[in-house]
C-alpha cells in the first residue's frame, strides 16, 4: 500500500510539474509590435507588458530591436505595403527584425512609460501623392506643424449625449474636419494624434506633438454636466492650479478616464512629486503666456462664430497638456449632455462653423506672432 502510495504520489508530481511548463513559457512579458505609415515617417511603436532593456542595431536593410530578456512579439510577422517599411520578423524571443524598404533614410527612437513603449520613426521619402498643395504660410515662413488632438478613443469613450452620442466619436469627426481646414487656411502640416477608433496614452499624445516639433497642440473634447441645462464653450490652458473648483472637477474626470492617478503612485514619496512640478515649471513657463492667447483667441471666434455660450478661458491642471513643449491647449467645444448641444454637435453644419471658429483663432494667433517675430520686433 505504501509502495502504491508513492508511486501515485509520484506520478501526481509527474503531471503538476508537467503542467506548469508552459506556464513558464507563458510567462515571457508580450511586446505588441504596431506601425503607422500614415504620416511623412512611418511610426513603429514596441509595446510592452512589462519594462524590458533593449538596444538597437543597423544591418544593412534592417533595424534590429535586441531584448536583454526574452519576449512574445506579437504578431511575429507582419507585411507591409510601405516604402519606407517592409514588415517585420521576430527572430527567436529576443529579436524583432524590421525589414527596410528602398527609400528608408534614418530612424529616430524614443520610449514611453505606463504602459512601457518603444517608439521608433523610421525616415524615408514616400513616393508623391497627387494631393492638393497647401497655401504657403504668411510672412514667407515655412508652414508650421500642428498637432489636433481627438479626445478619449478606443475603450476610453469620454462622455455619452441623451441620444447615445459618444464623445471620442464626435472628437474625431471635428479634428478630422479641423486638419483639412487648417492646411487649407495656414499652409501647415497638421498631425492627428489617433485618426481611428484607438486608446492613445495621454503621454503619447504630447510626446506625438514634440516629436513633430509641432508650433501649437489642439486637444479637442466635448463637455459634460449633471446639470443637463450647462451649456457653451470654454478653453483651457494648463496650470498646476486649476482656476476654480468646476476646472479642478473636469480636469480630474478627464485625467481619471485615461487613468492617471490623481495622487502619487504608492510607495512614491511626496518630494518626487514635488520635483516633477518643478521640472513641469521650468519646461511649461515659457508657453504659458502663448498658451493664453492662443486660448483667448479661441475662445473669442467660438463665442462669434458659432453663437457658443461664453464660458471663458480657464486654467486647469490637465494631464494631456503636460510635457507640451510649444503652445497647448484643450478646447470644450460644447456640452454632449444637454440634448439641445449635442443635436447641434452631431450636425455637420454646426461642426464647420466650430472648425471655421477655430481656425480664425490659429490664423489670428500665427499672424500676431509673425508680427512679434519679424523684422523691428522688440527682442
């Protein structure tokens, strides 16, 4: 009996041992590779479910991405239709392969936390399209870059009007709208920070603009209330100290549904943070005083053009605004809650008025800072 009993204990041993093998195996942290071909740079960006060292190398062809530990890449393989990238191969588990195509220049890498990201812009010339040349910007400067940024997008959905309209849709009609308007208007390359239905971190949307070394970040949202009679515009440009207790509100629901704490992380000792507002201040001062008159502007077009209830310009502590090295703001274009605005909001006619009222405001703002740059300017 004994002698059965070990050996039933022994087989028992055999298959838990057995069946947590590919538990190990599963337990390689997942890099989730993407590519966005849609801008001047093709964008590849190395997602991950946990920090993981890596560097890069330059085979001829190919840039290599090599993990200091094992990952699942995830697709392992994936085929372009791109010039300046081919696709790309994972090769073993420390390895991801980009393949190069015939225009491929240069890259340029940078990485991003929570979640953990390796972004790579990878440099070419696209063969030309035939699209419409922008108008060339004014004072004989090249036109600048400007980066519209959709609110919310993916799981995230922002606010929901009585009528079911959901804020990360309408966002994304308006700045899709926007980006046509404004090349037209001011000759500039206008970025979209998500031009689909995806979760783009909040971080990423700032580091999206600085990459682009864009002149002027835009995040478009919609508004929302318990009281379904708010209604109107209001435009934000960021301080540590929101400008009143509603600012405070909305810019706490806006950072929480990207999930970013409004407290330090635990265990993350309070002069940490006091040194990021100190890092936060010293990068974000010189923009602010441009970031208000950019908001002013703004706000002023809104109210004449498209007959929005002043709300006025406010100062709130918005996480999506942060690490903005140029002039940023976020604009409330009107509340998706109270049933009268959001019929409005989902009219197309109605939402070129808003594009034309902002517009105005870019064009007003880029002319008096030409002025201020030009030739006899106070220095």
């Amino acid at each position: 009996m004994r002698a059965m009993s070990r050996a039933l204990q022994a087989t028992l041993l055999a298959v838990l041992l057995g069946a947590a093998e590919p538990a190990i195996a599963a337990g390689n942290p997942t890099a989730k590779v993407s590519a966005d071909t849609s801008g001047s740079a093709t964008r590849v960006i190395v997602t991950l479910s946990q920090p993981v060292a890596s560097s890069i190398t330059t085979p001829p062809g190919r840039v290599e991405i090599v993990f200091a530990a094992p990952v699942d890449v995830t697709p392992s393989d994936s085929k372009l239709d791109d010039a300046i990238l081919k696709g790309w191969q994972a090769r073993g588990d420390r390895t991801l392969v980009l393949a190069m195509g015939s225009v491929y220049k240069g890259y340029e890498s940078f990485e991003l936390k929570n979640p953990t990201r390796l972004v790579l812009d990878l440099r070419g010339e696209r063969p030309s399209k035939a699209e419409p040349a922008p108008l060339p910007a004014k004072g004989g400067r090249g036109g600048p870059v400007i980066v519209v940024d959709p609110g919310h997008g993916g799981v995230e959905t922002g606010a929901t009007g009585p009528s079911g309209a959901v804020e990360k849709d309408l966002a994304l009609a308006l700045a899709r709208r926007l980006k046509i308007a404004l090349e037209r208007a001011t000759g500039a390359a206008v970025v979209l920070t998500r031009d689909e239905d995806r979760q783009v971190p909040l971080d990423e949307r700032a580091a999206i603009a600085n990459h682009n070394r864009a002149e002027l970040f835009i995040s478009v949202h919609l508004n929302a209330s318990k009281r379904r009679g708010a209604v109107g515009s209001e435009t934000y440009f960021l301080s540590p100290d929101a400008t009143d207790d509603e600012a405070r509100t909305l810019a706490a629901l806006e950072n929480r549904a990207a999930g970013v704490p409004e407290t330090p992380p635990a265990g993350r000792p309070e002069g940490e943070r006091g040194l990021d507002l100190i890092l936060w201040d010293l990068a974000q001062n010189q923009y602010l005083a441009e970031s208000g008159r950019l908001a002013e502007s703004v706000q002023k077009e809104l109210n004449a053009l498209a007959g929005t209830k002043d709300r006025g310009v406010r100062q709130a502590p918005f996480s999506v605004l942060m690490g903005a090295t140029m002039p940023a703001i976020l604009v409330e274009v009107g509340f998706i809650t109270n049933p009268e605005e959001e019929a409005r909001l989902k009219d197309p006619a109605y939402e070129d008025k808003i594009v034309e009222a902002i517009v105005r405001a870019v064009r007003v703002y880029l002319d008096g800072r030409v002025r201020l740059d030009g030739p006899g300017a106070a220095r």
